[in-house]
C-alpha cells in the first residue's frame, strides 16, 4: 500500500470512529427512561417559564365545598382519592394529554377562527369560571377554566365549546354525561360571571387516530343541572366533610379497568378493598415518578417492602412499613433483618418454631374504610 492509498483511507477511517461514537451515544442515551425524565424535566421548566410553577408540585387539597367542571359526574370515589393525593397505581397518560393538547392548538382552534368567526364574533382560547351554587345542604363552589368560546367584540360570550380527543368515534352516538355536565358548568358559570343567559354549547369529539370530528349541539338542561349534577356535586362535598368513603359509581362499567387507583378500591389483584387515600397499597408496584410525587406530598409516608425492594435509592430517605404475621402477633420493621429484607415474602419465624409455615404479609399502613 502506498502512503498516498494511506491519506487516502484516513478520512474514511476517522469518519467511522466518529459514527461509532455518535452511534454508541444514540444507543446508550435513547431509551424510555432517558425519554421520560427528559419528557417531565421540559415540563418542568416550561411551568417556570409561565408562572405555573405550582403545577410541579403536588396538588394542593381543595375545600370540601369546592368541584372542578371536569369531575362532575365520574367516580365519586376515584374523584375522592385524587382530591386528597392517594397514590396513583399507573403512568400518566402523557401521549393522550399531549395530543389532545396539540390537536386542539394547532387544528380545533385554527378550525373554529377560519370556519365561524365572523367580523363581528371571535375566538377566545378560554375563559375563566368560579362560580356558586346554592342548595339545601350547602353552598358550592366550581371553579375551571373553559375550552375554546365563541366571544362577542366586547369579549362576552357567545357559544362555548368543549373539545375531547378519543381514540375512536365508532360508537359515540351521544354525549358522555360527565361532558354534558362540564358543559353545563361552563354555561351556568359564565351566565353567572357575565349576568347573561347562556342556554347552548357545542360538545365535540375527535379521533386522535383519524382527526374524524363529531360535534353535539347542547341545550343548558335545567332540570339535568340541578337533579343530577348539583345533587352529585352536593352528595360529593357530603361524603368528604363526614370523611367518608364513597361507594365506587363509575359512568360506565370498563372505567375501573383503566383506573389509577382500582387496587386500593379492591377491583385489582391485591387482597384489599375499600381503603383510604393516604399510603401506598401493599405488593403493588407503583410508577417511581407517582412514588415521588406521594412522599412530597406526605411528610409522614412510608414505603412498602415491595417499593422498596424496586427503589433502594429512594428507601434510602424515607421510612419502610414492615412484615406482620396474620397468624400471631409477630412483627418486625424493613430493617431488622438481612434475611427477611432479602426474601420476596419471608416466613414467620414464631410460628415457624411451632411448626407451621406462615407467610408474613406487608404492613397496611392505611386506615381501612369499610363503611360507606
């Protein structure tokens, strides 16, 4: 070979050191983890940037008397668990916020301004409401803010809307309740807010999958409004003063599948149900960004032998519940032992001595609320 074939080949050889090296970065760096931290870090910053740095903490308890137009309606008692920060069993649902985010800035929005405003109506990207309803019981407070309004020149509005994403529009024949009854809060809250009656909204779904749009045009329901969703709101504010816990009443039977909470209600595999909001639900294995987002919120919170057996690194700092034997009395902290703290379920060793082979069972460190 000769020196001038050698120059020759050097570039291709420093190109090829320099693909490895760009592709061993690739390789190493993109994976769901590395995507995850990167995904909710730019969130976090993003809530500086705005002002909305409250959102990277963890949601403060509302006032019993106080109801978010997009609860009303669901699972009393999943909307009882969210309100009061239980732990939630699964992932956020970041791929469908997002694209349901995405859909209605970059498509819905465009669509309503070229195709219904006019010279002399507009549209407002949302409006805010924080409205009060009286009722025999109470006095309730709702508060939200809308989807895109169809507004006046002075800004007063017209027509509001409520966009919802799903995956298919196969079989949406009708409105879900609990949209109508969003819809219903955003009426009544602006009529009150702008001293107008507004009686007509615009509910409409989308298909993420197909951009395929439905639109149903919504009449303000008075008697809808103050049978159902006053009275649920009303029954709701009921439970949480008298620190109850709500029977599980979802809108439709498939929703405690897709629950974030469906273990500590008892319709998971754990052998529990009914149980109070506050600690982590023993041998369930929570998402890690759910198990920090709980300790933050709870001083006080303990992990369970399972989490932290998945999480040393965060075990390391907070307290972990112990074993129980079901049989007897015996009991020991995480700690105690290297033997139990490596077993996956260890046995007890009082009965043990006495010939029997019990399994001890993670510590319950939640009030079990058995009477609804």
């Amino acid at each position: 070979m000769t020196e001038q074939d050698t120059h020759a080949k050097s570039p291709d050889t420093a190109q090829s050191v320099q693909i490895d090296a760009v592709a061993s970065k690739a390789k190493s760096r993109v994976n769901g983890p590395a995507f995850s931290r990167w995904y909710h870090d730019r969130i976090f910053r993003r809530n500086i940037r705005e002002g909305k740095e409250y959102f990277n903490g963890p949601s403060s308890i509302p006032p019993v008397d106080r109801h978010s137009p997009s609860s009303l309606l669901q699972c009393h008692r999943k909307i009882k668990y969210r309100q009061e920060n239980a732990p939630e069993e699964t992932q956020d649902v970041d791929g469908i916020l997002w694209a349901g985010s995405q859909i209605e800035e970059e498509l819905y929005l465009p669509f309503l301004r070229d195709t219904v405003a006019t010279e002399n109506t507009y549209v407002r990207n949302s409006m805010w409401i924080d409205s009060k309803v009286e009722t025999a019981s109470c006095v309730l407070q709702i508060r939200g803010v809308t989807d895109p309004v169809i507004v006046d020149p002075e800004g007063n509005p017209l027509l509001p809307t409520e966009l919802k994403s799903t995956t298919s529009l196969e079989y949406k024949d009708s409105p879900n309740a609990h949209h109508r009854a969003q819809l219903h809060a955003y009426l009544y809250g602006l009529s009150e807010k702008y001293d107008q009656e507004l009686t007509d909204g615009l509910l409409v779904y989308i298909s993420r999958e197909t951009l395929e749009l439905k639109s149903f045009h919504i009449e303000f329901d008075e008697e809808f409004w103050e049978r159902t969703v006053v009275e649920w709101a009303a029954a709701h504010t009921e439970y949480r003063e008298n620190s109850d816990l709500p029977p599980p009443t979802p809108e439709f039977a498939w929703e405690c599948k897709f629950c974030s909470y469906r273990e500590r209600c008892g319709n998971g595999s754990a052998p529990y149900e009914n149980l109070g909001s506050q600690g982590f639900v023993p041998n369930v294995e929570y998402p890690r960004e759910k198990v920090l987002q709980y300790i933050q919120s709870q001083t006080d919170a303990k992990l369970t032998p399972t989490l932290a057996s998945k999480f040393p690194e965060i075990a390391k700092d907070v307290d972990v519940a112990g074993w129980e034997c079901p049989d007897c009395s015996f009991s020991t902290i995480y700690t105690s032992s290297k033997q139990l703290r490596e077993a996956a379920q260890p046995l007890c060793p009082d009965c043990a001595e006495s010939g029997s082979l019990v399994e001890l069972r993670e510590q319950v460190d939640i009030d079990q609320e058995a009477d609804q």
